[in-house]
C-alpha cells in the first residue's frame, strides 16, 4: 500500500544524512512498527511520508503511484497521522467539535453533526465533550480526540508517531486497545513508530529495527518475541529493553 | 468529615451561575461565555485593574452621554463670562472664550475615544497580518516584511505625525493616519515572534495535513492564538497613543479649534496657567487619568490572557 525507495533525507544541503538509502513496503491492512532508540531518525521517515517535510530524496509511493513532494489534497483523505503529545496536537482555543470538524473543512466535506458525534463514541468518548476545550481533558481524552480528528476523513493509513509515549501506564494500555479495536473494525493500516518494543510487539505484525538512519534488520513480529533475531544491533535492543523490564 | 449539603451545593438548581460553570456546555456559545467568565474570575483579582475598567468604561459612557450630562455647549462662545473659576454654575470653571470646561472635557472624550477606536481598528489587523504571515512563511517573506516594519519602527512617533500633519494638513483624521503609522510595527513584531513559537507546533502540524492552505491555517489556526497578547500590547499601548493625540493636539496639529480636545485644550490653558489653572488642570488631569487607566487595565489583562501566565 505505501512503498517508500531509497528515502534519503538531510537537513540542509550537503550536509550528512539524517536518513540515507531508506527502503520499506507496507501491505493493505497491515500493522508495520518501526523501532529504534531516540534520534536514529523514526520521526523524520514518518513526517517525509506524511508530508510534513518535502524536503527528501528518493520515492514514496501510495497504491503503486509516484507522490509528488508536496502532497496534494486528496492523500490527506488517505493517509492521516496522530502525533506524540497529545498536549500539544489539539489547538487550545478551539472546542473539541471545532477541531474534528476542520479536517471536514479543510477538504471541503459538508459536516454533518451527527457524524461528528459518531467520531467521538467511535474512539470511547462521550459526545457532551464536544463543547469544551482541550484543556478540559485528560490526557487520555486528549489522545482519543486526536485519533477521533485522524479518523474523521475515513483514511485508510493512519501514521502513529509514539502514540503512547506522553501517557501513563495504564491510559497506554487502553489506547493501544483502542487503536487495535479501530484497526480491525475498519480495516485499518497502520505504521507505528515507538522506542518501546513492548508497544510494537503488541500492535505489530511485522518490524523494521533502525539505527543511525538506516534500517538493520527487518522481521516479523514472531522473531522478535522468540528472541530470534540476528543483527547485532537489534539483539542489544532488544536486551537492554528486556533487562529494562525486570528491573522495572 | 462530612460536609452538610447546603455547604457544598451553593448555587440555586437551574441558575444562571450554574449554566456559567456546568461542567458539560450543550453549545460553542455556552462553552465561550464560559471561558469569558473564567477569564473575568481572574481579572477580578486584581484590584487596580477593576479600577481602571471603571475609569474606563466611565469614559465610554461620558461620551455616550455627552449631551445629557451638560447644558452648555462646548463650542458656543460666552465672552462675558471668561476665565471664570469652578463653580455650581460651572463645575470646573470657563476658558478664555467663556466656554464651560466641563463640558468640553465631556465632549473632549468623544474626541478621544474616537482616536482611539479608529487607532485600534486600523493598527490590531494590519499589524496581526504583517506579523503572522512573517512568521509563518519566514524566507524572503519574512525578511521582506520585516524590513519595512523596521522602517516604520525606525521613525520617532510624534515626529512623523508631526512631519505627516504638516505634509496633509492637521486634522483628527490625519492625526490618526499618523498614529497608526507609528503604532502597527510592534504589533506586527508581537504577533510574528507568537507566530514563530507556532508553526512547529503539533497542532499546526495537524491541520496541514487535512490539506489546509497557508491563508486558511494563518487566519483560522494562527491568528487566534495571537489575539490574547496583542488585546495586552494595544491596551498598553493606548496610553502612548492618546498621548501622542493630545501632544499633536497640544502642537495644533490634532483636532482643530473650536472643537474640543484634551491636548488643545491643555495648550490653551498653559498661557492662563498662573491666574486661571483651571483650564489646563482640568484636561492634564484627563489625559493623565485615562492613560494610567488603560495601563492597569492592560497588566491585568497580561495577567488573565498571557499563555505563559496561566495554566
């Protein structure tokens, strides 16, 4: 569904790649995590697939077409993204229903208000929320409401920027089950960037393991809970994550 | 420890108070009435912002009720009662044409609220626009925006309403194209450096990819979150303003005689000063008042919208 070749990405001409020689290939319904440790460049892959950044190299491709650099308006209908913090994701002075309506808007769809109450149930929320304004809500809900605006346009990608990372154990948990629910209702596809390895085995089926902006091993899921993975990179990782674990 | 009911429940069933703080508001218009009221919570706090709301909002109802507060005329001359001292009959006394001054205060702060309304009208929107779009193109935009904001903020305010009044003529109108002029550059300055702290943002981030177009995203995402310092920065910026109307006034570049205004008011007063204080004390004591107002107004107001005040 979304095949990226040879993504190369620098921040500012000439200087060393923060991404180089980045190839992957994600199947229609598939949960696809991408892991590694603080700064080997997950983030960055995601924003130059989102669009966010049209400032790479190489070829990034949606149901076997070309994109072009800067995304026209109908991908956004395909691919949406939910950010890290969801502090920060929400505009602080529109109300919830002002912010699930403006995706509706910006892509020109007449907003029904039944459909932007569905939204919140759809992600757990109850829809006399709909008036008030981010700072009125957990951080949990925040997060939800943020799933519930990537949802809005009925995308078939949802790219997930370490959706969990900002909240607290047990709001992780109920999260990561709510986008395993959404995933198989709906068919989703997903593309989850995390550190946590325990997030990516629980939603993933298939991983890439980066480091220093390149991917060193790519496997499934079912290797990575066996502990039968081979590059040397990828087995610290997974050790340190695992020694993390107990002593947590 | 129990708490008994009629502690905890203060407000009556149904009320308005209620419908202000109900937890769940049924509609944007409830929910924004709810956030003004949160904000006027806590300008309540402060005691000398109270003050000069009041002085404030006194001075918007003067103006409004200019006619029915006075019997006499502001313009009207009446030679045989010149220069006389306060009295019942003249609350702060009469001028050298006999003109009662009272009631060319009152009239003056028509003349005043005039200048500073159009000010606001014509500086807040061009300087938010400026500053925004700097900010959020950056670039060659940036740069070029920048410069000319430079240019204005470069000239001296009062000299260049001074160079401008002369070059058009004076008059009210042509003082206030002069004010604005020199009062739009730290606003576009203000809204920019918002502006750069907010185009990374996550929720900036968001709404780009909905495929929302650059002007959409300025005015519907950026704009408002820009609002809140600049309402803080034109308010403390009034007192500047309505103190540049009344320098120009003071120089017979602002409002033209017979027309009441506090800075002509002041500079007519000044050769009387000695025998007839009155008639300067009365408009320096006006112009003074409403600038200090709005500054209380203006730190209590950082207070209430500042982002980096608050939660």
């Amino acid at each position: 569904m979304i095949e990226v070749e040879n993504l190369t990405i620098r921040f500012g001409a000439g200087k060393k790649p923060v991404v180089s020689n980045f190839n992957l290939a994600i199947e229609p319904g598939m949960a696809f995590g991408l892991v590694g440790e603080s700064g080997c460049g997950k983030s960055t892959v995601l924003r130059a697939i989102s669009g966010l950044n049209p400032n790479y190299e190489g070829q990034i491709k949606l149901d076997g077409k070309i994109l072009d650099h800067r995304r026209e308006r109908s991908f956004f209908r395909q691919v949406q993204m939910v950010f890290q913090d969801p502090y920060g994701s929400l505009h602080p002075r529109k109300t919830i229903r002002s912010q699930l309506k403006e995706p509706l808007r910006n892509q020109g769809i007449s907003a029904k208000s039944t459909s932007l109450d569905d939204a919140l149930q759809a992600v757990g929320l109850d829809p006399v929320l709909s008036y008030r304004f981010p700072h009125q809500l957990s951080g949990g809900q925040r997060q939800r409401v943020a799933i519930a605006r990537a949802l809005v346009l009925n995308p078939a990608i949802l790219l997930l920027d370490e959706p969990t990372s900002a909240l607290d154990v047990s709001v992780q948990a109920e999260i990561l089950n709510l986008l395993q629910d959404l995933r198989t209702e709906r068919g989703l596809t997903y593309l989850l960037v995390s550190h946590d390895l325990a997030v990516v085995s629980h939603m993933c089926s298939r991983i890439a393991i980066m480091e220093a902006g390149e991917v060193v091993e790519e496997t499934d899921i079912e290797n990575l809970r066996k502990g039968t993975i081979t590059h040397p990179y990828s087995q610290r990782l997974l050790g340190a994550s695992r020694r993390y674990g107990k002593s947590a | 420890m129990t708490i008994p009911i009629e502690q905890t429940n203060r407000s009556e069933p149904g009320g308005f108070r209620q419908w202000l703080l109900a937890p769940e508001p049924e509609g944007l218009f409830q929910s924004s009435v709810q956030q003004f009221y949160q904000g006027w919570l806590k300008f309540r706090l402060h005691p000398l912002g109270l003050v000069g709301l009041a002085v404030i909002i006194l001075l918007i109802l003067v103006a409004v009720a200019a006619p029915v507060l006075t019997q006499y005329d502001p313009i009207v001359q009446d030679m045989a009662s010149r220069l006389a001292p306060p009295s019942a009959e003249h609350w702060l006394g009469t001028d050298n044409f006999g003109r009662d001054v009272f009631a060319r205060i009152i009239y003056g702060a028509r003349t005043t609220l005039y200048i500073i309304i159009l000010v606001t009208v014509i500086v807040a929107p061009i300087g938010l626009l400026i500053g925004t779009c700097s900010g959020y193109f950056g670039g060659v935009v940036d740069e070029i925006l920048m410069r000319i904001t430079d240019i204005f903020l470069s000239f001296p305010g009062l000299v260049l309403a001074l160079g401008f009044a002369a070059a058009l003529g004076p008059g009210i109108t042509n003082a206030i194209i002069a004010i604005s002029l020199t009062a739009w550059p730290p606003i576009a300055r203000l809204a920019r450096a918002e502006t750069l702290s907010l185009r990374n943002a996550d929720f900036i981030a968001a709404v780009r990819l909905q495929g929302a177009s650059s002007m959409a995203i300025i005015t519907r995402h950026i704009l408002p979150m820009c609002i809140p310092s600049v309402i803080v920065r034109v308010t403390l910026n009034m007192a500047g303003i309505i103190i540049t109307a009344a320098g120009l006034g003071f120089l017979g570049l602002g409002a033209q005689p017979p027309w009441p205004e506090w800075g002509a008011m002041a500079a007519t007063g000044r050769e009387f000063m000695l025998d007839s204080p009155w008639v300067i004390a009365a408009p320096g004591i006006a112009i003074a008042l409403v600038s200090l107002a709005f500054n209380l107004v203006g730190d209590a107001l950082r207070d209430v919208l500042d982002p980096r005040g608050g939660e």
